[in-house]
C-alpha cells in the first residue's frame, strides 16, 4: 500500500521537474495534467475499503484536473496564439537546477518535522514542500499568464497532496481543495475573456488608451 | 437561525438579481437588501443571539464587535450605487448588483464562520465573487488589475489553505478528535503540536494578509482599487480585508492558546509597522489618487495588525479602528469615484480645481482625508489613539515612535495629492466634462452620512459599542 502511494508521489516530484524544464506551452500543460491525475487517483490508494465517497473525489479531482482545466488552458492557448514561453525571468536550466535544489531540501528538512507514525516513512510532506516550491518558480520565474497559471496548478497539487494527510480526520478540509480548483476555473475562464475582450473589443480598447495616455 | 438570516437574505437579493428582468429597476435590490441586513445586524448588536457552543456558524462576540460596520458600510455603498448604477447604464448591471450581494452573504457567512475550513471557504468565496466587480469597467488596465488580483490574491488563498491544513495537523497530532471548530481549537490549547501551530501561524498570516493587503503582499492592492469603481473599492477596503482580520484574529487565539502568543504578536507587529512605512513611503511617491487611496488601505491594516499585537488593550482599540476605517474609507472612495468621474482621469498631472468642478465632492474629499489621517475629532483619532495607548501601556515606546512617525509621513502624501486636485484652477477639457456629472443627492449623501457616522463614533462613541468590542476582546483573551 505505502509503496504504491509512494511511488505516485514520487512521479508527481519527478512531473515538477519536467515541468519546469520545458520551455513549450503543450508540454507544461500536459506535465501539469498527468501531475493532477496522478494525484487525483492517490485517495484511492489511502483507503482499506472501497469508499464511495473517497471515488467520487478521484474521480473529480482526475476529470478537472486531468481534462477540463487542461482543455481550457488549450483554448486559450490557441486563441492567445502563443506556443512558447519566450525570455522568462528565470531561465528554464536555473530554474531546473532551483527545483532540484528544493526537492532535495524538502527530502531533506522533513526529517526535523514532528510527523504520526503512520505519516513518517511516506512522501507526503516532501512532496507536497516540493510541488509547493516548484508551483512559486514557475508563478514568479514566467512572463505568460498560461505558464504562470500551471505553477499556481503545482502549487494548488502541493496543497492537495498535504490535505491528503488529514483525509481521515476532516473531510470538509478536502472539500476545500476541491472548491480551490475552482479558483483556477475561474482563473481560467479570466484570461480567456481577457483575450475575448482583446480580440472582439480591440477598436474600442485602442481608443480608450488613447483618451488615458 | 437569526445568524443564518444575515447569511441568507443578501444571498436571496443576489439570486433575485440574477433573475430580476428590468435594467433600470435592478440596483433598487441594493439599498432593499443592504439595508435589511443592516436592520438585522443592528437588531443583533443590541440583542446578541444566544450562541450555540461548538456551532458552525454563529454570531459570537467578535462578530458582533465587526459585522455590524461592514453592514453599514455596505448600506451607504448600496444607496450610491443606485445613483451610480444609473450613470453608468450604458454597462448591464445583472452580474453587478448579484456579485455585490452575494459578497455581503459571502462577509457575514466569514465574519461568523467559527470553524478553520469553513472560514477559509467563505472568505475564498468572497474573493471570488469580487472579480466581476473589478472588471466592471471593461478595460485592459481593469483586465490587467483583475489578472493580478487573482494571480497574487489567488496564491494567498493556497497559502492560508495550506496554514489550516497545518493547524489541522497540529490538532491530529497532539490528539485531536478531528473537530476543527476555533472554540475545540482553542480548548486543546497546549495539547497542539506547537512546530506545527507555528508553521500555520505564519502561512495563515502571510495567506490572510494578502488578503488584507499587508505589505509586502499589497501589490495587487493599488492596481486593484484603481481601476475598480469606486463603490467596489469601498468595500474591499472595509469589508474584505475586514473579514481577513478577523480571521487572522481568530487563528490567533488558537495560537495564543497553545502558548506561542508572543511569537503571534512579535510577528504581528513587525509585519504592521513595515505596511505602515511601506505605505508612507508610497503615499510620499504616488501621483495618482485612486492609487493614493490604495496606499492608505495598506496603512490602516498596518494599524490594525499592530492593534492587535498589542494584548486585550490593543484588540479592544483595533476593532475600534476596524468601524473608524470602514466608515472613513466608505466616505473618502465614494467622493473620489465622483470626482474621477468629473475630471475623467487621475493623476495630479491631469486633474486640478475640482473645488470648483465638484464643489461638494471635493469638500466631502477633504473632510475624508483629515478624517482618514486621524485628525480630530473624526473617529480615527481616537482609535488610533487607542493603538498609541495600548503601545505604551505594554511597554513598546519603538513601535509608538515607528507609528507615530508612519502616520506623520501617510499625512504628508495625503495632503499633498488632496489639496493638488482640489486646489488650482480647474482645466478646460475638465470643465466641460464636469458639466456634464451632476453632484446629484444620490451620489453625495452616502458618503456624507458616512463620514457624519464616523465624526459621531469619534465623538460620542455609543456604549453598546465599546461592551461588544469588550466581549470580543475577552473571547480573544480569555481571563487566566
């Protein structure tokens, strides 16, 4: 059990580092998608029993993370009509080099952390310290909006994989995960009527620039 | 179930929005609904609700000591925005007027929230629901502001998150039964795993404070507030980063009660006094006004922090401070909104002579600006005097200084930008423009009543008042 749980929490530190080595859009995209899946089907593994709750939040977290967040950051992609993050604040090997650093200091400082037992042996907090890491790079490292948005998503993961270790206990705190990853509908849905507005408003913007300059 | 109503009616107006057909008849829901819930809150500030001990939601004494202001405000901004709502009717209001009420919902829900996941979903919520108000004006720097606002203030979210997992955390590993109500918090005190409470300390803080618009987390304070209308300004900058407050205040107590309440104020204070420097130092640079109004945002949760650094004294004078600053803040963004809409822009370098363009709009600015820079005998004043006391009486004649001296450079930028609007001769594609904006009572009496509110709590500050901000103050600091 602890295995399986582990080995997931170890692709999702290894998806951080690809990630944050791309310098293509799709690809970050689809880093941060499988990230998401991966994570979503982790409740699954926590239970001893089939719990139809804990499945129905899997199955959730993996079709909004997994497919619709994704597909929306696509569209707006596409309509935005940009492919690559070009000139980021952070280069793509300084910003490799910074998430591996961190990854190995989340490994490494969990040791001075007070943790249950049942927690001590697992990649939960790790993880979570890593994607938390990763998710600030790439938030203050990028120039575009949509790259920026998938290191709010690694942030958001870093989060979810840490709830994860009260799963048992609250619930409700879960829950609210699940109504963060609402935020970043919205999110979404916000640059892609930015780029609307740009796109079908453009006569009318242009104007009110000139009345303000 | 009175403490529900607060929650429910506003959220009854917000839905009647959405399915009301009538443009022109729609911001009437506003003053309707804002003004029950104000009726409501009043109703319970003076007959508190017995209070159910381990409930969800409950109108407890520091809801009591706070909601009742962010409702008044509310009020005053819901009667201006009908006069503005009709000014701007070029724009559809449907998903206005609805945001609008479903963010008082949204604040009374947060402000009685009395458990750690419920409170961070409410005041996320309510962070949601701004956004299509900051965006009302449909222009790239408003798409830009909101952009920021999600990005900074949407990070701040996760962060408080994952500050409550971590209180969460403290409580499973000393034992806890898993309920994460504030009152169960609290009662497992010392039982709390104290690394762990202090970790969320700081995530809860940096997280909230975002929210609050704490320096160095402010950024998305100026753009937002600038290009937002001045009537959504007003209630992020007195309802909003109210209902932050107070959720600072409340994982405080937890934090106090598991004995780390001298690293809580420690922090506390050293992150009031540099958003306090911080906004000086901007107000001193800024040469725009709606920006300026930003900045001293910043300052004034700056104020309020340290108020409550400062022991039971100090949270008696912040919540004090929490009804000067809403009430102050209603009254200076509202008269603001009228006068950007006369001069049709905002930098001193444009805008010049509006005593003239909007003689009552531009006195109301003036009178808002002494009150907001704590002049007597506005009610500023006497809280912040309160703060300055509080200070003393525990011993941190620095951090007075700092204030004091914080307050004399906000003072500084204030006048400054005021009187280079209001002053002069006013430009001539100015003028014509302000022919054409009519200082209609709709737009005048709200911030006029607002300011009168806060020179009366200044100057005859009611004893109903003071005993809720007593009882708060004592839920946050029990007796030993």
């Amino acid at each position: 059990m602890s295995e399986a749980v582990n080995f997931l929490i170890g692709l999702a530190m290894g998806l951080n580092l690809l990630a944050l080595g791309s310098g293509r859009l799709p690809s970050v995209i689809r880093t941060v998608a499988t990230q998401g899946m991966v994570l979503g089907l982790l409740p699954l593994f926590l239970e001893s029993r089939f719990n139809w709750f804990v499945a129905l939040l899997a199955f959730l977290t993996v079709s909004v993370k997994g497919f619709v967040i994704p597909t929306l950051l696509r569209r707006a992609m596409r309509s935005a009509n940009i492919e690559r993050e070009i000139e980021p604040f952070i280069g793509f090997v300084p910003s490799l080099l910074l998430g591996a650093l961190g990854t190995i200091a989340a490994i490494s400082c969990v040791r001075a952390l007070p943790l249950l037992p049942e927690h001590a042996g697992t990649l939960f907090v790790p993880g979570a310290l890593a994607s938390i890491f990763t998710g600030f790079i790439l938030l203050v490292g990028r120039v575009k909006a949509i790259s920026q948005v998938c290191g709010y998503l690694i942030l958001e993961n870093g989060i979810y994989l840490f709830g994860m270790l009260l799963i048992h206990s609250t619930p409700l705190l879960v829950e609210s995960g699940i109504l963060l990853d609402l935020t970043v509908g919205i999110f979404v849905i916000g640059i892609i009527v930015d780029r609307i507005q740009r796109a079908f408003d453009s006569l009318d913007t242009r104007k009110l620039t000139v009345l303000r300059e | 179930m009175k403490s529900l109503l607060l929650i429910f009616v506003p959220l009854l107006g917000s839905a009647l929005a959405v399915a009301w057909p009538r443009e022109r008849t729609r911001p009437l829901l506003l003053p309707i609904f804002g003004g029950a819930h104000t009726l409501l809150a009043f109703w319970m500030l003076f007959d508190p609700p017995p209070l159910a001990p381990n409930g969800w939601f409950g109108f407890d004494p520091l809801a009591r000591a706070v909601l009742p202001a962010v409702s008044l405000l509310f009020l005053g901004c819901a009667v201006y925005g009908v006069s503005y709502l009709r000014i701007r009717s070029e724009r559809p209001n449907r998903v206005f007027v609805a945001s609008l009420l479903l963010i008082l919902s949204l604040l009374s829900a947060g402000h009685q929230a009395r458990h750690l996941g419920l409170l961070w979903i409410t005041t996320e919520a309510a962070t949601l629901a701004t956004v299509p108000l900051l965006h009302f004006n449909g222009t790239p720097r408003a798409f830009e502001a909101t952009w920021k606002y999600l990005l900074i203030g949407g990070t701040g979210i996760a962060l408080s998150l994952l500050g409550s997992f971590c209180l969460g955390y403290a409580s499973f590993y000393g034992g806890g039964s898993g309920d994460l109500t504030f009152a169960a918090l609290v009662a497992q005190g010392a039982g709390l795993s104290r690394p762990w409470v202090l970790i969320a300390w700081v995530l809860v803080l940096v997280g909230y404070g975002t929210k609050m618009g704490l320096a160095p987390m402010h950024t998305w304070k100026p753009d937002a507030y600038g290009e937002a209308p001045g009537i959504v300004g007003a209630i992020l900058a007195g309802g909003v980063t109210t209902v932050a407050f107070t959720a600072i205040l409340r994982v405080r107590a937890v934090v106090e009660a598991a004995g780390e309440g001298g690293v809580a104020s420690t922090t506390m204070l050293a992150i009031g006094l540099f958003s306090m420097l911080i906004a000086a130092l901007l107000l001193l640079a800024t040469r725009d006004f709606k920006r300026m109004l930003a900045y001293s945002s910043v300052e004034h949760m700056g104020i309020l922090v340290i108020g409550a650094a400062l022991g039971r004294v100090g949270v008696w004078a912040a919540l004090f401070h929490v009804w000067s600053n809403s009430l102050t803040k209603g009254s200076l963004f509202l008269s603001a909104g009228n006068i950007r809409r006369a001069a049709g822009a905002r930098t001193i370098d444009e805008v010049c002579g509006m005593s003239a363009i909007t003689p009552r709009s531009a006195a109301l600015f003036v009178a808002g600006m002494f009150a907001v820079t704590a002049c007597p005998p506005f009610a500023p004043f006497f809280s912040e005097l309160r703060v300055l006391r509080a200070a003393f009486e525990t011993g941190h004649a620095i951090t007075a200084a700092v204030f004091l001296g914080g307050l004399l450079f906000a003072f500084f930028g204030l006048t400054r930008l005021v009187f280079a609007i209001v002053d002069g001769r006013p430009r001539v594609t100015a003028k014509s423009a302000g022919i054409l904006v009519r200082e209609t009572r709709g737009v005048i009496l709200p911030p006029l009543i607002l300011l009168g509110l806060a020179l009366w709590l200044g100057l005859a500050t009611p004893q109903v008042l003071q005993d809720a901000w007593t009882a708060a103050s004592e839920q946050l600091f029990p007796a030993q």
